[in-house]
C-alpha cells in the first residue's frame, strides 16, 4: 500500500466441505469477481459445522481489504496513470435495450470509466414468499416452498444468461466492466455493490412507465436520497 491510496475493508464468510485454506480461497475467488484491486484478506475467525462427530463444513470469516482510489495504469506506457470514473448499472429485462446501450456509450466516449453491471434476479417468487408466510393479502393459501426455490433458482438462471451474454458484448467493444447477480430488490442490490466500491453515477435501466415495478417503487428517489449521487433512468423510447 503506497502513502496515496485509500482503501476499505469489507467483512465476508466463505466455507467449503474440504478445509479452512480451500474456504479462504473460495471466499477470496468470489469477491475477485466484483470487486476490483483486492490487497489483502485476513481471517478474523474459524469455526467448522459437524455432523455425526465429523466436519462436514469449514467456515472462516474474512477481513478483504481493496483499493478505492480511481488510478489506473496507462497500457504502453512507463507507469503513467489516468483516473476513471465509475458507473453503476441496475438494469434486468431491459439489459439489451438500445437506450442503455446510449447511455453506456455516451459515457465511454466523455473519457476513461469502468461499468458494474448488477442484475437483480426478480421474479414472482417474491410473491410466493409472501405467501409461504401467510402475508398474502389475497389468496392466503399455503405456498410449496419447493414452487419459491425453484422460481428463485429460474429467476438467478435466467438472470446469469442475460447477464452473461451482454458482458461478453460489452467486452468485445472495449468496454471495462464487472458484474454480478443482485437480490430480487434493486434497491438492495445497488445499495450492496456500494458497499464494495465507489461510484460517480447510477444507471437504472427499466421498463416504461406505468408497466415498471422499479418505477412504482420510487427506486431513482430512494437511490438518490441515500446515495447523494447523480440518478440516470433509461426506459425504452426515451
């Protein structure tokens, strides 16, 4: 760590069926796929889950610690460094719309920034939640938890796919940008990718007004008031 870098630590817990190293890597692993310059990770506490007088679980629980500060080093040149700028994407069914599309290359084109896509895996398994808790305001039937974990599980699948494949597009345009599955509620997942980084912007990439849950839920006000940070909303035919 050099005297002008400003970093942060975040708190995770990482297990594994083989050993406390193979939990560390794997925890280590995960957040290397959202979260940007790792420095370090130190283990805070150990514990393990047993079974008929065996470890089934190694558990261990990480202090990681990440670079915040926007240099980046300049490709071909002799330790030359520029500052980015960070942008924050919620965005689902209208991942591909070409209005996002705009958004993203109007702000590739003011200068060097990276993107952090994060697709919230909704679905109306939230609905049946509900009513597995017998908060179903209409039905008030008895949910099969097995229906909610499969409709989770369709919901984190189809988002992975979208997600996945619009990555991959935006890469081969030259586009610097991480991503990740989000909770069901924008909100939750912005607010949580916040946690491990910092952001210049968020880009909230929706439905149109009228047909839109995001809309409804006032989620640009809420992001704005909690964030103090410029709010974006891109619906189709803007």
């Amino acid at each position: 760590m050099t005297d002008s870098e400003v970093r942060k630590v975040i708190r995770l817990v990482a297990a594994s069926p083989h050993s406390w190293a193979d939990a560390t890597t794997r925890g280590v692993a995960e957040a290397a796929k959202t979260i940007r310059d790792l420095g370090s990770a130190t283990i805070t506490r150990r514990d393990a889950l047993i079974d008929g007088g065996q470890i089934v679980l190694y558990r261990v629980q990480l202090e990681v610690s990440f670079r915040l500060d926007r240099e980046r080093d300049v490709a071909g040149t002799d330790h030359q460094t520029v500052q980015v700028r960070r942008y924050l994407v919620i965005a689902n069914k209208t991942l591909s719309s070409p209005d996002l599309a705009n958004a993203i290359s109007e702000r590739q084109a003011a200068g060097p920034c990276e993107f952090h896509l994060v697709v919230p895996a909704t679905s109306d398994a939230a609905r049946w939640a509900s009513v597995a808790a017998g908060s179903d305001p209409v039905g008030g039937l008895a949910a099969d938890a097995n229906l909610v974990m499969q409709q989770l599980e369709e919901a984190q699948a189809e988002a992975a796919a979208r997600l996945e494949a619009h990555v991959g597009a935006m890469r081969e345009m030259g586009i610097d940008v991480t991503s990740e599955i989000g909770s069901s509620d924008p909100y939750t997942a912005a607010r949580t990718a916040m946690d491990r980084s910092s952001f210049d912007e968020i880009i909230v990439s929706t439905l149109p007004a009228g047909i839109s849950k995001w809309l409804r839920m006032d989620l640009e006000s809420r992001l704005r008031r909690s964030t103090h940070l410029p709010v974006t909303v891109c619906t189709p035919g803007d």
